[in-house]
C-alpha cells in the first residue's frame, strides 16, 4: 500500500510523538503534527512539519486534523503512567480515541496504527 497524502502524527509534542515526526520528515514523509496547542512551534518549523493544535478532549479541534487528504494516523496522543486515576484518563485515553477513530473512518483512512 502506498501512502501519498498526508500523515499525521497525534501527541507529536511527546517523547515518541516528536522523535517519530523527526524520522518521517526525514523520510520525505508529508507530516502532520499535533498537540495540545504551545506557543513554541518552533521545533515543528525546523523538521518543515505542518503544526496544527488540537486536544483530543475537545472534540471540535480535531475535524480539522483531517483536511487535504490524511492517509495514515499514528495515534501517541495519550496520558501514559499508571499513578494517573482512570477517571483523568477517559477524556483522552477512550473518549479521544473514540473521536480520532470516527474521524478516520470517516476520511478513509488507509492505516490507522
């Protein structure tokens, strides 16, 4: 399967989100990034990475995600400890997914991973 449009990358400002855009971009990979919204992008820029912020518990920010043509999703947007209580992690951990799913089933996404 070959990937032609874009890929975007959620929780892109993390430790794995950010060194996976650094590869993809790399690769000549058409990356896009997102994460809560920052005012330091720069880090972004530098990779030649499109930023768009968005917050999985805010389910209006995240339709945008997919315009032009989203191909491929790594989904790393997520609270990740174990001293987190479950009732802080539904918003993002089940709620976010549910969304981000329903978005790329929507769009006809080709690999959702």
């Amino acid at each position: 399967m070959e990937f032609t449009g874009i890929t975007l990358v959620t929780g892109a400002a993390g430790f794995m989100g950010s060194h996976l855009g650094e590869l993809l971009a790399g690769k000549g990979v058409r990356v896009r990034a997102t994460a809560r919204p920052r005012k330091d992008t720069s880090f972004f820029s530098r990779l030649g990475v499109e930023y768009i912020p968005a917050d999985l518990t805010k389910p209006e920010t995240l339709p945008r995600l997919f315009e032009g043509g989203v191909d491929r999703i790594f989904h790393l947007g997520a609270i990740c400890n174990f001293s987190t209580p479950y009732e802080s992690l539904y918003p993002t951990n089940v709620k976010g997914v549910e969304e981000i799913t329903g978005l790329a089933l929507k769009h006809g996404v080709k690999r959702y991973i």
